[in-house]
C-alpha cells in the first residue's frame, strides 16, 4: 500500500485519445463544469493525476467529404472556448519544452488533434494552416476510405497510403506533428512507418492476439511500433479487450501481453473517453489512473515500469517529434 500511495503522488499520467470536444460541441458534456454524462472534466482530470490530455476533434461521417474543413474548425473552436474558460487550470500544448515547463507550472496541458483526414480536403496547405491554429497530431483515417489513406473498415480492398497520404505525411515530419494511425488499414499501417522520417503513435487500439477485432494491432505491428520507438495508446474500449472485456482485469492483460512482446517502452494509455458508450469495471472516467498504476504494482511491474506507462513514454515520444 505504501509503495501505491508513493507512486499516487507522482502520476502525471499522459491520456493518448479522448472525444471529449465533441461531446461539448454537441452539447452533451462539459469540460470546465463537473460533468454528469461525460467521462473527462477539469475537475475529475485533477483527481485523476492527469498532466497531459490529447484531445481529438473527430469528424463524423455526416460531415464527410465536403463539410469536414468547417466541421473541423468548429471543434478547433470549442477546444479554445473550453481552455480559455478554465482560467488557466488546462492550457494548450504546442511544443516539447512548453508542455514540460505547463507540467512543472502543475496545469493539465491539453493537446490539439484532428481524427479524420478528410479536413484536410486533399490540400497539404491546409494542413500547414491547422498546425497554425494548434493541431499538433493527425489521425490519418477514421474507418473509412480517404484522399490520404483507407481506413481499416476498407482492409478487404488491401490498399494503403495513396500519393497525397505519402505527401501528408512527409510534411508532418517537417512541421513536427504527430502521426496518429489508430484507424487506418494494415497496408496504410506498414506503408507509414516505412516512409515516416519520426516515430508514429497508434492512439488507442489493443492486441490482435488477446481479441480479434480489425482495430488491434497484430504482433508483427507491435513490434515494429516498438522498433522505430514508437507508441501504442491502450483503449479502454471492451470491444477491443476479448474474454475480460468488463473488468480492468482485461485491460491490464493487453498490457502484460505487450509487455511481454517488445517491452515496456512502446505502452501508452488511449482511453476512449467519451467515445465510448460503456467501460470496464474500475475504468468509469479519468479518476480512474491510481488505479491502475496499483494494479500494475500489484503485477510486479517497478514504480519506473509504471510511471512510463502512465506518461513518460508519451512525454519522451513527444520530445522526439515536436520542433521548438
């Protein structure tokens, strides 16, 4: 227990994927007001030890192809909304050495991403307007076909990075953003990693092994995440867990399967929050990160094992990527 307790005051845990600024641009949440639906709040965040909080601006596909630029920038726009109510508690984040000097300030740092290239509307220039306005990862796909990519519900036609994808991504490596591939098929998965200049994040997804759903990532993936030092956000999402799908149980066995592959140094947390309708047992919303630091104590993971987990693998993939 003392060991638990030591390690609760030195979480600064890093969430890789919430769809938190959709829900508040529906209406349905809030992120600077305790919220009774939603899983993520300002509030909440705090008592959770969360210093870093990757948000992203999801584009439904009733915006898809033609409204995604504007629906996009309207979800920018609640993200600003929302921090700028905070009075300072969650601050953007747009580079390495802001983020670690707002963590030593104690504030939540917030970061900006979109997830669906569709906003891009196959022009590389609006992808250099949105780095202006903060974006700081992409989600390349979501499960459809795009001018970038095919999704993962597209798997079946075996198509990967189409040109203008292989042109957003070597601009992404010059801008210093993020790569997200959560959702993208597994042609497009390997096609990325051999052409990408920077480590890659998969933001929230689990292991093919453990659960057969087209949305994990296969041990030959893993590995090579794990190779060129990237990072595997691991969801909460029962769907993705398999057999111990309500029980934070199931959770934790996608990290000992990981673990047990390539190591500790690619495992991330991608939660899902409020992009989910239903969670495991014990993973209710953001309070829930004590938690499972204690159960990864309690599966004799060290303190350095889990305080990585928990973020600094997150935070060391993000110094490699971002340009101050």
């Amino acid at each position: 227990m003392t060991r638990s307790l030591e390690l609760d005051k030195k979480l600064n845990v890093v969430d890789c994927h919430c769809d938190t600024i959709l829900e508040v641009a529906r209406g349905k949440s809030g992120l600077c007001r305790p919220s009774l639906t939603g899983h993520v709040d300002i509030f909440r965040l705090r008592e959770g030890g969360v210093g870093v909080q990757f948000f992203a601006a999801f584009i439904e596909p009733v915006y898809k192809p033609f409204g995604s630029l504007q629906r996009a920038l309207q979800l920018i726009d609640t993200f600003y909304t929302e921090t700028e109510s905070s009075h300072g508690i969650i601050v953007p984040g747009f580079t390495f050495k802001q983020i670690r000097n707002k963590l030593r300030e104690d504030k939540i740092v917030a970061v900006l991403g979109i997830e669906g290239g569709e906003a891009l509307n196959g022009d590389v220039s609006v992808l250099r307007m949105l780095y202006r306005l903060g974006v700081r990862f992409l989600g390349l796909t979501w499960n459809q076909r795009n001018q970038i990519a095919d999704g993962v519900g597209e798997r079946i036609t075996g198509g990967g990075l189409t040109n203008f994808g292989r042109e957003v991504i070597r601009e992404m490596n010059q801008l210093g953003m993020i790569i997200d591939l959560a959702h993208i098929s597994e042609a497009g998965f390997w096609d990325a990693l051999q052409l990408s200049q920077a480590p890659v994040m998969v933001s929230h997804t689990n292991c093919y092994a453990l659960c057969e759903h087209p949305r994990n990532l296969t041990d030959d993936q893993i590995k090579a995440l794990a190779a060129m030092r990237g990072i595997m956000g691991l969801s909460f999402v029962p769907d993705f867990l398999g057999s111990k799908r309500n029980s934070i149980d199931g959770f934790l066995d996608h990290v000992d399967y990981v673990a047990g592959l390539v190591g500790t140094s690619v495992i991330a947390i991608g939660s899902d929050f409020d992009g989910i309708e239903k969670t495991p047992e014990g993973l209710e919303d953001c309070r829930c990160y004590p938690m499972i630091a204690r159960g990864l104590l309690d599966r004799g993971y060290t303190q350095q094992e889990v305080g990585d987990i928990m973020g600094g693998n997150v935070l060391r993939f993000m110094e490699q990527v971002f340009i101050d």
